[in-house]
C-alpha cells in the first residue's frame, strides 16, 4: 500500500516527542512541509515543524554514499576491542536492529537517559513496586501527589488528559481531586487554575522528598516521630496530608526519575514505593512514573525482551551480561572504558560527549546538535515522522505505531545499524 | 521439495493412528499421502523405529506481553544462572523462569513444540505481545485476549445490554487485538480490587457495578460460542489458591449450563480445607465433575520444585499472594480499564507441605481425568513451573515407579495425605500425543497442526523411544516446522520465524460508534491507534498471519 504523504491533512496523529505519546494531533502536511494545527503542545509544534535539512553521510568532512559510511562503521565496530551502542533514540526496529548489532559485535548496550531510568529500575528489581496508568489515573483517583515533578513543565498535557479530563468513568466530580505537591521549584499553577479544590503545595529540597515519604510511611504505621519539622514542612502538616492518604479510595503518587537528579535519588524512588506498598494493605494507592522520553522506554522493553536485562548489558562474552554500573554509558565514556562508539538519537535529543577522542559513529536526525565533529555521521529519519514505527508509552503497558506523515531522503535506525551488521556476514 | 521420513512408528490420534509403522511425505511444507511411484524424493531421513508425532502445542504458556518483560525485569539473578550465548545461527539470550523471547524460541522448538499460545493479552497491550511473540522464533503463535474485567464490558453487563451487542464487542476486541480466542481472569475481581475489594466469589458482586462472576462468565461464554470462536471461554476462575476453592470451582462448572468452557491451571483451584492444616485435596472431586461435564475441558498448571516467577492478570489473588514472594519483591499493576497484573517471585518447596500437596494435586488430577482429549499438559509457565520442565512431567505421567520414587522424597505428611500412591495409571504415547498435540489443535481450531494427515502443516516432531521418557521428551532427533529441519538432536539448526494464528469473527461494525465515543471520553488513547493493524505483524514483525476460520 502507499500513500501519498503530500499535501494531506493527517488526524490522530501520535507524537514521539514526550512519552505520554499524546495521539490526537492534527497535522498539514502542505507540500512537504508539516504544520500542527491541533492539540499540539509547545514541544510538538517545534519538533514535527521543524524543516530537517537535506544532508548526505559524511566521513569526518566528507561527503559520502551510504554504503561507504555504512561500510566504515563497521569497520570500526570490527576493529575495536569494547565498543558502545548508545543513546538509544528510536522505535522498537530501531531497538532490536541495535540489539543485534550489538551482539554482532561483542559491543556494550545503554539507552541516553538511563541514570534516570535507573533510579526506577534500581528500585523495581530489588523491592518491586505497585503501579498504575493514564487512564487509571484519569477515571479512579481521587488524591494525586506529584513528587518532585509539577508533570507540567516537561509533559505539557499531562493535566489536560489525565488529571482535569472533560469526563472520567467512576470519580466523576473531577473537580473534588485533591492535588498535593512536594518538591522543589514546581509549577502549581495548572492545579491552581483548574477551579476545584485548591492544592496542597509542600515545598522541600527535591533531595528531602524521601524524608517527607518516609516520615509519612511512619506515621501511617503509628510510630511515633521525634521530628517536628522536614525543612519547613511541619509535622502537623504531615499528619493531615497522611490522613487524606489514608482516606482516598484511589491515591496516585506521580514522580519522574529525571528529575529526581541527585546522588542515591532512588533511595527516594524506594521510599516512595514502599509508602505505596503499604498503603495498599487497606486501601488502593499506586505509583505512576514520568520517563522513558527519546525511545528510553523502548529501549528499556525491547532490551529486555531479547537479553533478559533492561539495558545496560554487555555482550562482550557472548551472552548478555548485566552491570548497572559497569556498563553505564555515561560512565564508560567517562571513564574513557571503550574504543569505539556507536550514538544514536532520531527524535531530538541533542548529542553532547564531551571529547570522545575515540573513533565515533553517530546516526541523528539532521537538525540535532553534534557537539563534536564524528569521525562518520549518517542522517536518519525520524519514527512518527518520516516513517512507521512501534513506541512504547511512560506507563510501559500501552504502544502506539507511529506514522508516515513525510517523505525523508534519509533511512530509517534501522535500516542503517541492519547495513552494518550485514557488514559480518 | 519432496520428503520422505521413512519408516518411523507414527503416533496420530487425531488420525486414529496409535503406533504405526508408517512413511510420512512432505511438499513444500505440507503433509501429503504417498506420492506416485517414480515421484523424485529430495531427502529422505531414515527414522526406522522412532517415535513420531505432530509438532506438540502448549496451549497456555506466558510468553508475551507486559507481565512477562516485568518478571524478566525484576529477575535478573535467576537469568544469571542460565545465560545463553550466541552461536552461528542463534541469538543469544537467557532462560530458566522468564526467558528471553528468543530463547524460548529456541527451547521450544529444541523440545519438539512448535505452537505456543498466549493466554493473557491484555487489549491495550496486545500490540507489545504481538512484539514479543514476533521476536520468538521458529514456533508459531497466538494469544487469548482479556475480557471481563473492563470497564466498557462491566458497564455493558450492569446496563443490561442485550446479548448480541457484547457479543459484537467481543468479536471487534478479538480482531483489534489480532486474537485467537477470549480468556477471562478472576472475573469482575481485577476490576473489584481497583475499588479495593479483597475478595470475589462466584455469586458476590462487584461493589461499583453490582454484576456478578457468574454473570460475566456466562455471557462472555455465550458470546464466544455464538460469535463460532473455535476455542471455548478460557477461563481463570474465582479464588484462586484460595483453600477451600474447590467448592468454588465446582459452582463455576455448574453455573456455565452446558456452554463449552475451559478451566485453565486448575490445580490451583482445586484445594479442599480438610485435615489438620485445614488444606487438602480437592483433585478427586473436580476430576468428577471434569468427566461427567463433556461441555468442560482443562490445563493441569502443573507446579514442579524449585525457583519461579508467578506472573498472572489477577491483581486481587496475586496481591495477597506477595506474603510468600520468594525472592522479597513483587509488581501489582492496574492497568488501563482494562485489567491489571501482578507478578510475585516463588519457590516450590518439596519439604513444604503445601508445595508438595499442589504437586501432588495437579498429578491427582492428570491421573483421575479420563479423556486426555480434554486435558491438556501445562505447567502455566512459569507459574507453576518453566516450561523446560515438561519431559520431566511426562515421565512423571508415564513411570508409575519414578512416580512413586519422587512422591517418597516430599513433605511427609503432605504424601501420606494424597492418593496419588495409589494410583496406578501411566500414559501412553498414544495419550500424551493426544494431550499434548491432537487435543490442543482441535480445541483451538487449528485444523491443520496437531496432526499428521494429508494436508496438514508438516510441523513434525521424531523421537528416539527411551525407558527414561524425561531423556525422550528432552531431546527429540528432529523437528520439522513447515516441512523444514529446524533442530536436530536436541539443538537449533535453522531459524524460521513461525506464523500468527487470529480469528476474525463477525460483527455489527456499528458498535465502533460507541466505541469511538467511550475512547475519546474515558481512554487514554484513539480507537483508531488502539487497533493492531496486521502491517504491524506483517512488516514491523517480519512475521505472517494465518487467518483461522470461525465454527
């Protein structure tokens, strides 16, 4: 089948660019050129109109075919002793294609965002956790506690969709949600605006969220607490907030591992989970998490449907083996563990490595930032744009196919990390 | 390309064919009768005296989908034990309780299976299973979607709304999802337990619906018989591993009127509150019933020693079963409006009591069950235990004495309060070809696997016949997947992908309407994005799909 994608007006068109992966926009595609119309937020609107300039595969400055940048990279793959796949920026083919290139080459496999997505996974794969989703939260809840996140600032339509919906199935007074913020710097205006129950806002050090939880969790199981105050959060104000906890029928804590960046922020992400657990032994309470943005949660899924492990994984011995903190990206390139590397972002993550001085192979959309000259750069489509695709949503249960809305001179992650790993046979 | 496997003992029930020496010819994937003298055979593969059978089928198996990934997520010291790596021609990966897709690819096909289905797909995730079940090579596949927990059908069900309308939304679930049949997880209880209801039994209700398990099951049964869905109504019933539940279970068989349905792990359903730990067997009665009520069919969820991992829709049994995760962690989940999940980490203990009665209570009822037509061999991987251990099941069913050797080695107490001593029954290879081949296709509606006849699917499974049926069954001398050689003695030696089997039943398209209006209003995405388009499958998969016709 094909279709024409000029000058076409696309409707419920699902949008990559965050990963609450919204699917209601309304999309022109006049002559080549895109144009949001609607339900587009700030992010969409720049990444989907942006116009991706016309560039051809480069070695160092120059110009080449794709067979020869294809060729070189694995070249390098070839000679290198421990090379990295990373950045991870691309749909489930994108993920699976890395994967077997990755083992092709006895490389390393890490996702861009996976210090955020660790915070979460540290957690998850040592004391577990209860969770929901989007449409959970939308219908059921009651009380909604945002930890260290405002939602608002990096997933503009959060509360339009999930918190302050038009309908909902059970809790249908969505004005009698209870809004409750803890952290540091958060945007409290959408629940301000929303004109029902005024928030809760308890401001703390985003690093002091998992003493105000904890302290919670205490005082929910009768012990008594010593403290009066956390910064200046009183204990009053505590026991209130845990009372209304203990009393919703369906409470929701929200967080985003992102934005939890400080040194053992899963400590916090445990004591979270742990406060939730517990409730849950008289009344409903889920987690709900904010993430997985630039194909993170792909990434994090497909990885651990082929290997077993989420990311993070090294096949250098032949067989997947998993170290969260051997085999951390970030940390391999710092501390300069390997000879080759493989980055790839076709969203719009920006690449920013400070001084490889290691042979680089980097496949980006052409409008994203490189800031470093790589010794072969190939230009990809982006998924939902320039071709279809699979993504999983924040939430890790729902997917969407991405569509086709524009044509692209360039080829799709896949096809290209499939060219090289054609390269060894 | 003509085949010839010449001279091995053909074991076919569903041809009547029980342990004949036979010549089986294959064309171009197909199963054919003899051909014409002077035709030119390509190959010919002399298996004079083996044992030969179908491709075998396990018919519920947890390989697909978000409950999966999130055990394989949460364990990565069991993976650790079992890591598998690459060779010439295969992915490498890992095993052991929740193995990688490849993987159990792979293991399958080297143990002679060469369908595996999916019981639990969860619609809104459908589109993820389909991903993971396109990443499992060589065996085809197929997965049961949930139904009776969601919102749109408890509202349908408390409105009242007439038969042929749930009817028409279980056929659209069924093709949006790309499915092959309806299963149902402790009905209205998943649902229940998001409005904290702890406790679901057949004739209780939904606190917020006011509808019933009974209700639900009977229309959903209805529904998947009058929509001519070859698979009955797969059901995980009320309490599960509730002591006491057999009563329960029974009710269930009862309250279905006659309506074919399937009762899938029963084992876990089938607990009696008898004797001093106030927990006994219940294999006897069920296995009663399970004769007497040909309408009824079932899978044993065989539980087998050792580390697990229990991943199951049924948030509200499986929340109380985190008390006894082994390792300390577990994942609940709701999810979507849709269900929810619950995966619980497990070890089997043999000198547990309780362990060592449900081990002895799925063999009760292996042994008890008269027509192994309607009886199928599962372990509900991995709940009760991974599916590699299956050739140690079999022998489990066919050597009485080993049977015996294994029943003094557990929990004392539990052994002395079991019949399974006393029971002297053993499989035959006609049986297990039946339970484990024949049996499985027919129920699905899978009218050419499972079987050896003229026109079937040349999925063929060649075994060397062994005193030690656990050696037997482990390692077959070959496996044919649609006429090709994919494992030989016991390894992978060509990779294919394996088709999807759907269904696609017909309905009123005019319930998208509503449909349409429920999603804009109360989902979390499009009804036009929430449906798996077969391009899906077909080009982002890599893989085919096999359209199987309704009755």
């Amino acid at each position: 089948m094909t279709i024409d994608t000029e000058s076409r007006r696309h409707l419920n068109v699902p949008c990559p660019f965050c990963n609450l992966l919204c699917d209601d926009l309304v999309i022109e595609n006049r002559k080549g050129k895109l144009k949001v119309s609607q339900h587009g937020c700030h992010l969409a609107k720049k990444q989907f109109e942006q116009e991706q300039p016309g560039v051809t595969p480069r070695i160092g400055k120059k110009d080449c075919t794709l067979e020869d940048a294809t060729r070189a990279a694995a070249k390098i793959l070839k000679r290198s002793k421990q090379a990295l796949i990373g950045g991870l920026g691309t749909d489930v083919n994108g993920a699976r294609a890395a994967l077997q290139l990755t083992e092709k080459a006895s490389a390393i496999i890490d996702h861009m965002h996976s210090d955020a997505a660790f915070r979460n996974l540290d957690v998850m794969q040592n004391h577990g956790w209860v969770m929901t989703t989007m449409a959970e939260i939308k219908n059921r809840a009651d009380l909604i506690i945002f930890a260290g996140t405002d939602a608002n600032t990096n997933y503009p339509r959060f509360f339009e969709r999930v918190i302050y919906p038009n309908d909902s199935l059970v809790n249908a007074n969505k004005k009698n949600r209870q809004i409750v913020y803890i952290g540091e710097n958060l945007n409290i205006a959408p629940a301000k605006k929303a004109g029902g129950k005024q928030p809760i806002n308890l401001e703390c050090r985003q690093d002091k969220i998992g003493e105000v939880t904890s302290t919670i969790h205490a005082i929910a199981a009768g012990q008594e607490i010593v403290k009066h105050a956390i910064g200046s959060i009183t204990l009053a104000q505590l026991k209130e907030l845990t009372e209304l906890i203990q009393q919703a029928k369906y409470g929701v804590i929200v967080w985003a591992p992102g934005e939890l960046n400080f040194p053992y922020a899963e400590l916090t992400v445990q004591s979270i989970s742990e406060l939730v657990k517990y409730l849950n032994r008289t009344t409903r309470f889920s987690g709900f998490t904010l993430g997985g943005n630039e194909g993170g949660m792909t990434a994090n899924q497909v990885t651990a449907w082929q290997s077993g492990y989420p990311s993070r994984v090294s096949f250098a011995k032949g067989y997947p083996e998993y170290d969260p903190y051997r085999f951390s990206a970030w940390q391999l390139l710092r501390n300069k563990e390997i000879d080759a590397l493989l980055w790839i972002s076709s969203f719009s993550a920006p690449i920013e490595i400070a001084r490889p001085r290691i042979p680089t192979i980097v496949l980006a959309a052409p409008s994203i930032r490189i800031n470093f000259t790589p010794d072969i750069f190939i230009p990809v489509s982006t998924p939902g744009i320039n071709h279809v695709g699979q993504i999983i949503r924040t939430d890790s249960v729902v997917s969407l196919k991405l569509r086709k809305i524009q044509e692209s001179q360039h080829p799709s992650v896949s096809e290209v990390l499939n060219q090289i790993t054609n390269q060894y046979r | 390309m003509l085949i010839k496997l010449s001279g091995g003992i053909v074991y076919d029930p569903a041809n009547g064919i029980n342990g004949k020496r036979q010549d089986i010819y294959v064309r171009d994937g197909r199963i054919i009768d003899k051909p014409v003298a002077g035709s030119k055979i390509d190959k010919t593969y002399n298996i004079a005296g083996k044992v030969v059978m179908a491709g075998a089928i396990d018919i519920h198996t947890h390989i697909g989908g978000g409950k999966v990934n999130i055990a394989r997520i949460m364990l990565p010291e069991d993976h650790r034990h079992d890591s598998v790596r690459k060779t010439s021609i295969t992915r490498s990966g890992c095993g052991h309780a929740a193995p990688s897709t490849l993987t159990t690819g792979y293991r399958y096909t080297e143990m002679g299976y060469t369908a595996c289905f999916e019981p639990a797909m969860l619609p809104i995730n459908a589109r993820q299973a389909h991903m993971e079940m396109a990443d499992t090579p060589i065996v085809d596949k197929g997965a049961y979607v949930l139904l009776g927990n969601d919102d749109y059908f408890l509202r349908m069900l408390a409105g009242r709304k007439d038969q042929a309308a749930i009817s028409d939304y279980v056929a659209w679930t069924i093709q949006a999802s790309q499915a092959l049949g309806i299963k149902v997880v402790n009905p209205g209880g998943i649902s229940a337990f998001k409005f904290n209801q702890r406790k679901l039994d057949l004739d209780e209700t939904n606190v917020y619906y006011n509808v019933t398990p009974r209700e639900i099951l009977k229309s959903l049964a209805k529904a998947v018989h009058d929509l001519g869905v070859p698979h009955p109504l797969h059901v995980h019933g009320c309490n599960l591993g509730v002591p006491g539940n057999l009563r329960t279970t029974l009710d269930t068989i009862k309250s279905i009127e006659g309506l074919p349905m399937h009762l899938t792990h029963i084992q876990f359903h089938s607990y009696g509150t008898e004797g001093d730990r106030n927990f006994s067997s219940g294999a006897a009665q069920i296995a009663e019933a399970v004769n007497k009520n040909k309408n009824i069919s079932i899978d044993v969820g065989q539980i087998l020693f050792g580390q697990t991992v229990t991943a199951s829709g049924d948030t509200m049994r499986q929340y109380d079963g985190h008390w006894h995760a082994h390792p300390k962690k577990w994942v609940m989940m709701d999810i979507e409006c849709d269900a929810g999940c619950g995966v619980v980490p497990f070890q089997y203990q043999d000198k547990s009591f309780v362990n060592a009665l449900q081990w002895a209570i799925g063999l009760e009822l292996f042994l008890l069950v008269d027509d192994p037509w309607r009886i199928f061999l599962t372990t509900d991987h991995p709940n009760g235990a991974p599916f590699t251990t299956y050739p140690h099941l079999i022998r489990l069913l066919m050597d009485r004495s080993f049977r015996n050797d294994m029943l003094s080695t557990v929990n004392k107490a539990a052994a002395k309060s079991s019949i399974l001593a006393s029971l002297d029954r053993e499989y035959s290879l006609y049986e297990i070809a039946i339970m484990t081949r024949a049996a499985p296709a027919r129920s699905l509606g899978l009218r050419d696997r499972g079987h050896l006849g003229s026109g079937a699917a040349a999925d063929i499974t060649v075994y060397t016949e062994h005193k030690n049926k656990e050696r037997m069954f482990a390692k077959p001398d070959y496996v044919f997947k649609d006429g090709e050689l994919v494992a030989k003695s016991g390894k992978v030696v060509k990779i294919t992908k394996g088709s999807t089997h759907t269904l696609r039943p017909e309905y009123d398209k005019g319930i998208e309407k509503s449909l349409n209006t429920y999603f804009d209003r109360y989902m979390s995405i499009k009804l036009e994005n929430f449906k798996l388009q077969d391009d899906e499958i077909i080009e982002l998969g890599s893989g085919d799909i096999i359209i199987q016709p309704c009755n």
